[in-house]
C-alpha cells in the first residue's frame, strides 16, 4: 500500500500520493509541515535555465518545505515546460496576467512580481512575523533587495536588456565599476546595520526569527559572491551580522538540503548574476 501525505486546508484534510500531482512531480523540502493555501500544489512559474528572480521564490517554498511544481522545468507531455508558462504571460483576456516571470499560481489566484509572491506567501509558509509594522519592513526589505538584483542586473546589461552584452561592453564597464565600488559597499552596510539594530537580536533582519528576507539576503550575496568576487569579499570583510546571516541561512537543514540538490540550478551566465572578470574590482 502506497503511503499518502495528508495536506491540510481550513481543518480539513485530504490525502495524495507524495511526489505527484495532477501536474506531476513536486517537490517538498526535507520533512516539514505541507500545508497549501487552496488545497492545490503551488506551482511557480520560471525560466527553467537561470536561478534568476525565480530563486527567491523557490527559496521560501523550499526553507518552509512546501509543496510545489516548478512548472517549466517540467515534462511538456504533462502540461509544463515552458509552453505552459507562456500560456499564462501571453493570455491576453485574464484580468491578472503577469508582465514577467516569476509568477506563482495558487489555484486560480495568479500572483507576479518577486516581492509580492513573497508576501503572499510568507504568513502561510510561517517567513514572517505577524505584526502590520514587521510585515511592511519585511517587504520594505525584500524590495530593497530587488533593487539591488536589479542594478546587479544592469551592470552587464546597462544599455538594453534586449542587446549582447558584447554590444555594450564599454557602458558595463563603467557600470560595473561604480557598482563595485559604491553600490555594493553602501546596500551590504545597510543590510547590516538593519542587522545591528534589530531590537530582538542580530540574527535576522526583521523580528527575533527567520523571514523571507533572510532567506533572500542568503541569495542575493550568493549571487554577488559569484559575480563580484573579489568586490564582495571586501564589503563582506566590514559586515560581519550580513555574513554571519548568510552562513545561518546556508546551514539551515531544508535550505542545506536544497543547495545540494539538483534542483538547485547552478549560476551561469544567462542570469541575473554572471561572472565576467573584467566587471568586478581589479585583483590585488
Ligand atoms: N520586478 C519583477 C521583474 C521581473 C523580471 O524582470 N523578470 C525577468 C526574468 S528575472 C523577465 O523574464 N523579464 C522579461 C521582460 O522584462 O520582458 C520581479 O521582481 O519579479
């Protein structure tokens, strides 16, 4: 007899086989509560090549250890791939069409953009505190982190995201350059003095536990770690809590778990964060 999961919704609980969907394969974390708003598997909608935005996202569904397919990274012959998810963006009568991936779907509810996908999901997952003002500051947080993904972005696109970055190398020099020198410094003295002033301690960012914004700061200095080594590593030398929290985070036992699965993509250089020596600081 097959083992089945109970997944809970308002009290009630019904039973699937684990691993399946009517989508497919899911994925779980290691062990932990499975509890989904509508009933249904989350589906997350992503480019299945790059850990890009999409990251955050699967991140949060992984440190709660929530259930959900990654929808293009699926087999087409099961309704997923890509194709599926350019159903979604090029459906031009749905009232809520996302402009961009990462979306995440919830049944019926379509939600899009990175910051808001986390704070839909974070009081579901448990990646928030309860309190109005903790949960404002956690999303002030998460979009200041997009900002900076987004000027990380542009340091090897800064003309037009549509161009080779061969074609406007010149412009990404000089980008890179003053986001090396000024940018990285003065976001990571922030994240840590946010860090040093949290009245509940110095571990996490917002309130005396773990958010999503946690879990994004642990990826946003990943992927400057891989892009702007030697940048990185300087600003990191004067912001010991942003350090310490990205370790914590890194050894939590479902995000540990995760980053050595192979569903953890590797970066490369058709992401948001790519390694082009000649963008980070000169070395020596
Ligand atoms: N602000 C959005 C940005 C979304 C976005 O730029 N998505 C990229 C991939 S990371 C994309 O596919 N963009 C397509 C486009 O802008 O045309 C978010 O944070 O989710």
């Amino acid at each position: 007899m097959r083992r089945r999961l109970l997944l809970r919704r308002s009290g009630r609980a019904r039973s699937v086989r684990p691993g399946s969907s009517r989508l497919g394969r899911w994925h779980t974390g290691h062990g932990g509560p499975v509890r989904l708003q509508s009933g249904m598997t989350y589906e997350l909608h992503y480019w299945p090549t790059i850990q890009g935005r999409g990251e955050f996202v699967r991140l949060a569904l992984e440190a709660a250890g929530a259930a959900y397919v990654d929808v293009a990274r699926g087999p087409e012959a099961r309704q997923q791939g890509v194709p599926a998810l350019l159903r979604v963006l090029h459906d031009e009568r749905a009232p809520h069409r996302p402009f961009a991936p990462p979306f995440l779907k919830d049944g019926a509810l379509v939600v899009g953009q990175t910051a808001a996908i986390l704070q839909y999901l974070a009081p579901t997952l448990k990646l928030v505190a309860r309190s109005e003002q903790a949960r404002l500051w956690t999303q002030q947080i998460q979009l200041t982190i997009g900002d900076m993904v987004t000027e990380a972005h542009d340091t090897h696109h800064p003309v037009g995201a549509g161009l080779h970055y061969e074609d406007q190398k010149p412009e990404a020099l000089r980008r890179a350059g003053e986001f090396c020198r000024d940018r990285i410094p003065k976001f990571l003295r922030w994240f840590e003095q946010i860090l040093a002033c949290n009245p509940a301690g110095t571990r996490h960012l917002v309130a005396g536990r773990l958010s999503y914004a946690d879990l994004s700061l642990f990826q946003l200095v990943e992927g400057l770690r891989y892009a702007f080594s030697r940048a990185t590593e300087a600003s990191l030398a004067t912001t010991p809590l942003v350090l310490a929290l990205h370790d914590q985070v890194g050894r939590l036992p479902r995000v540990a778990a995760y980053l050595r699965s192979e569903r953890r993509l590797p970066f490369n250089e058709q992401g948001l964060f790519r390694r082009y020596p000649e963008l980070d600081l000169p070395a020596g």
